[in-house]
C-alpha cells in the first residue's frame, strides 16, 4: 500500500493520522465530538473514519501502532476515553455493550510531561486530558519495574521533566534534536521523527513563562522514505504553538533550516494569527507580522502545503482560524507554486470528508479537486525538493 497522511475535519481541533506502507500507523490529537456520531447530524463521523483506516491485532482488536498528543487542550484529546483502551490489556473489554464499538488500542503513547505541566497552570485539564496523563504515568511505572515494555504498554517521553523527574529512565527518553526510528517495538524502515520542541525548561522565568503562555507543544518534523528516496516527503506538525515559539525557533535554526522544512505543514493553531504575531488580529488595525516566526513557518519546499485543522475561514475577525494567517501563508505558498487547504472546506463547508495526501517519492500528492471525492483520481503534483526561503523569489 502507499503511505498516506489523512487530516480528519474536526472543527476548530486537530487529529491527523499517517499510515505508512508497511501500515503502521501513528495517530496525533483527537477531537471527537458527540455530534459526530449522530446519524442526522451532517458533521463528518471521524470516530468511523479513523476505524475503517484502522488495522487489527491478532485478537481482532483495533489499534494505532502510536498516539501523539502535542498538548492537553480540549480539542486535541477530546474523545480518549470513549474511544480509547486505557489501562492494562488484561483489563480489555473483548465485548461492549450493545451500539459500542470495541475500543482502540494505543501501542504506544509519545507524552511530554513538561508540555502537560505548562498546559496545567494556565488552563483546567479535562477528564480526557487527566485520563491521558493518567495512562502516561501507568506506563511509565511499568518501565521502572519491569525495565522492559510491550505492546499496550509502550510509552516514549518527550523531553526532560523538571526536578529531575524522567531520571533514569533515559532508555524511554527523547530530548530535542533526537530522532525517533523506533516505532512501537519496530524499527521503522519508511519514517523517522525529530523533536523539534517542547524546549527544555528555562532558567531565566520570563522565557519560561512566555513559552507556557504561547501554548508550549510537541513540535515534530516526520521525514518519509519512498520508493528508496530518503526525505521525499517532510511533514511538520506542532500543536497549538505560537509566535514566541517560532520567534525562538528561528533564532535557533536561521543558520541551518533544515529541521524547518517541510512539503506539508499542519497551521500551527487552527491558523491562528498568533503563530505570526504578538498583536491581536481583532483589536489591531494594522497587526504586524513577527519576521522571525514567520521564516520559521515558510521554510517551505517547492510544491509545498499547508493544512488548516479549522472551521471555514472567513474574512472577518475570528481567530483562529484568521483570514489574516490564510493570506500570509498563501502569499508564501504562492511563490514556490504550493496550496492551502482548510479541514472544513473539504470537499466544501456543507459536508465535509477526511483530506488524504499520498506520500510519492515526488512529494505529498492531494486528493483530486475535479472530483472532489477522496477516492478519485489524484492530481500528481511534482517537487524538486529544494527549499526556498521566505523572502526569496
């Protein structure tokens, strides 16, 4: 099979899954909403969605070989306890009750504490959020008795905790700049990751506490190996993370930008204006742009696209998703011949179907417009893979 990046249409939220062609399978964010699952609602069944691109186990048990959760916002985890095995696989219900689905199981959960501890003080973690953190320290327990974790039980840690709290426990720690390789127990021959964030914690408490209010995420640029050609396709995603987070970002990889690169990109924050900006798109009349972030967000390749997890974007005031982020983004993807998407565009605002890209080894091709069906024929969209930077014609 060919390895695909599928964007569900969750509203203003994210939940996107790459399926590889090997099918594994790596599942970042969710938002499922109860209105989803009521057959005369229009809204777009993504729990059914997500199952139908699922594989099973030996036990006919459904599962995602990984589960990134990039923050603990409520549109990033809403559902996990519905939908989701948590806890040991002894205690896995082999019989639901009567109109409920058998419920996923993670293989594998990508947590960082530290992005959960900043998310803890300026927000209330919803019972999904706490659930998560939940299954986190269970597995993580696990790893201090048994120094050995299988399928069910796995768990990487993104990043350092504070006080020295992910001690020894470095044979299950990823830090900034490390590269995953490893996918549930496999080594991955199609995909690698690199952190790119959260960053460590600051000493100084001014830049720590500007990272926490700028919505501190997991930050990730996935490289894929198609057809024998390594990094045909690079996909960035990063949460909710905003343009303090992106200013830092430039500052630390302006001379060597190829952790920034990408040929698809997942708008940080539902397109928000303040992944650009320190001013407010609806109180400014003329809000700036912040030069830094914005060359860490357009470090884009030939071809490139950009995918907004979000409601119709509309001319007005909202934010996110903000007109003002749509234009900047087009405006650069214009220049290296790529293309916006929005989640809830697609097909178009009344009904809307998950937005699958192919990964070739010519870049990530898009499902075709003409058809404007998921199952038709793709347009084949070329690359020559070279970066051009913001700024440059």
């Amino acid at each position: 099979m060919q390895s695909t990046i599928t964007f569900f249409p969750v509203d203003n939220g994210d939940m996107t899954l790459i399926k590889l062609e090997d099918k594994t399978t790596i599942l970042i964010d969710i938002n499922i909403r109860q209105v989803a699952e009521d057959d005369e609602d229009p809204t777009c069944n993504v729990s059914q969605e997500l199952r139908g691109m699922l594989e099973k186990d030996n036990k006919s048990r459904p599962f995602v070989d990984v589960f990134l959760l990039s923050h603990p916002d409520r549109d990033h985890c809403t559902g996990l306890q519905n939908h989701f095995h948590l806890g040991p696989l002894d205690n896995y219900v082999e019989k639901p009750p009567e109109g409920e689905d058998l419920k996923i199981i993670i293989g594998e959960i990508w947590s960082s504490p530290l992005v959960f501890r900043r998310a803890s003080k300026n927000h209330t973690l919803i019972e999904d959020a706490k659930a998560f953190n939940t299954e986190a320290k269970r597995r993580v327990n696990l790893y201090k008795e048994k120094k050995q974790l299988f399928y069910g039980d796995r768990i990487i840690i993104i990043g350092k905790d504070e006080n020295g709290k992910t001690d020894g426990l470095e044979e299950i720690l990823k830090e900034v700049g490390d590269v995953i390789k490893i996918i549930n127990g496999k080594s991955c021959d199609h995909c690698t990751a690199c952190i790119i964030a959260p960053f460590p914690i600051q000493e100084d408490e001014e830049a720590e506490e500007k990272i926490t209010k700028n919505h501190s995420s997991v930050i990730m640029q996935f490289s894929f190996k198609i057809d024998s050609v390594d990094s045909a396709c690079l996909f960035l995603t990063s949460g909710d993370a905003e343009v303090y987070i992106w200013e830092k970002l430039w500052a630390e990889h302006k001379k060597s930008t190829s952790k920034l690169q990408y040929d698809l990109m997942l708008a940080p924050h539902h397109c928000s204006w303040h992944a650009l900006s320190y001013d407010s798109w609806r109180k400014n009349k003329n809000p700036q742009i912040n030069k830094d972030a914005k060359c860490a967000l357009t470090q884009m390749r030939a071809g490139a696209f950009i995918i907004s997890s979000s409601k119709p974007i509309k001319d007005d005031d909202n934010d996110p998703p903000c007109w003002g982020a749509k234009k900047e983004y087009k405006t650069s993807l214009d220049a290296v011949k790529g293309e916006f998407f929005c989640t809830g565009e697609y097909p178009n605002e009344e009904r809307q179907e998950p937005l699958i890209f192919k990964l070739t080894k010519n870049g990530p091709q898009p499902p075709s417009k003409k058809s404007e069906s998921i199952t038709g024929p793709a347009v084949i969209i070329g690359s020559t893979k070279e970066p051009v930077y913001h700024g440059q014609e």
